[in-house]
C-alpha cells in the first residue's frame, strides 16, 4: 500500500567525531531518516561501510549513495598529495588510487541513474565529495586554491548530474554548507559542521530535505518510532 505525501530525511556531514570534544556532540531528532554523509568519525565496523550501493527508500524513491572521491587536476596532484589529510594519513593511498575510485564511482552513478530514470523513479544522491565547482557551493575563501580539486569536481556534463530525475544531491567535504537550485531544478544541499575549533555557522543539527513521492506502509510506519 502506498500514501501521497513527502519523505523527510535529516541530514549532516563532517562533524569529525574523532576530534575531542566533539564526542560529546547531540543533535536533535528532526526527521524518520537520518544521512551522515562521510566524516562522521572513526569507521571501526565495517558494516557502516555497506550503504555503498542504492537504497529504495519508497516506492518511487531511490537514494544512491557513494563517496565519490574527486578527480584531482594534473597541476594539482602534488600539492593535494602532500597537503589533504586523505592521503597523509592513509597508507598506500595516493592521488592516482583516489582519481581511480572517483571514476569507479562516477561510471555507477551515470549507470544507476539512467536506469532508475527509464522506470519513472525519483533519485537523491548522497556522497561525501562534492559533485560541482558552482561558486554558490565553494567557500569564498578558497575560490583561488591549489587544492581544489581535492574537494570537488564539475559533474554539469555528466548523466547523473543532467538527469531530471534526480532532485536532490547532498554532500559534504569541503566544511562549507549551501542550499541552492539549479537552473535545471536540482536541489543542491550539503550541512556540514567542521572541525571543533573551525565550526561552519551555517551548519543546522536538525536540517532536514524533503522530496515529495508516495510513501510505503513500512516508511510511514517507522515515523511513528
């Protein structure tokens, strides 16, 4: 059975648990479904790591959900080698494996959202690495860094950025928040707290997104929980 309505979706990013004192970090309960979009913490059960792949949240709606990983400029490789935590800290990882994965990822995606769209259904995408260079996306203070293709990469001519099936993509990364439309009628969204010291004031505990779609017996019933 299915029921007009909207799913709503809580979401957030980088709140960087694994820095004191941010374990003794709460927020609020907002919404039935809560989207942690990379971050979070330290990943100890690899478990956590399996939401890798797509999610039908309703009958109409999917989520799909990947890291993304960024495709690192040729003229930026060295600095984003010896600069970005990502690779400083994670042992035989370097900026060809991280371009790699960011192909792997993007190729599911295009092929994801071009089968999902042939059968009518809505899609939201969650990654962690943020899928455009939109200047309303990017952090004033770094629009000139030799960084930036450590954090984000221009999808505009990619499927799963042009499809009209796809309302919404939320990210995170870049320890900047925004909430914008595109002109093709996406909704760009990434709520993302920062490191303790550096915390972003645009970041809101109980954001919620919400997409319109016919709801299943079980989605309605876990808001009641």
């Amino acid at each position: 059975m299915a029921v007009a309505g909207t799913c709503k979706i809580q979401i957030m990013s980088d709140l960087h648990l694994e820095t004191h004192p941010s374990y003794d970090y709460d927020f609020p309960q907002t919404a039935p479904h809560l989207a942690l979009l990379g971050d979070i913490g330290h990943v100890v059960n690899e478990q956590l790591i399996q939401f890798l792949t797509r999610f039908d949240l309703t009958e109409e709606i999917t989520v799909l959900g990947c890291t993304l990983f960024s495709h690192v400029a040729t003229e930026q490789a060295m600095a984003v080698q010896s600069r970005l935590v990502d690779f400083r800290d994670i042992l035989s990882w370097d900026v060809g494996d991280h371009v790699d994965a960011h192909l792997e990822d993007l190729q599911w995606l295009n092929l994801l959202v071009s089968e999902l769209a042939q059968q009518g259904r809505k899609i939201i995408i969650f990654t962690h690495h943020s899928p455009t260079t939109d200047q309303r996306a990017r952090n004033p203070r770094f629009a000139i860094s030799d960084v930036s293709t450590g954090f984000a990469t221009d999808l505009s001519k990619e499927e799963c950025w042009t499809n009209p099936a796809v309302s919404i993509w939320a990210f995170g990364h870049t320890h900047y928040s925004c909430d914008f439309t595109t002109d093709h009628g996406k909704r760009v969204v990434a709520n993302q707290k920062g490191y303790y010291l550096i915390p972003q004031k645009a970041f809101q505990s109980g954001k919620v997104i919400e997409v319109a779609g016919a709801m299943s017996s079980h989605t309605i019933a876990s808001q009641d929980n």
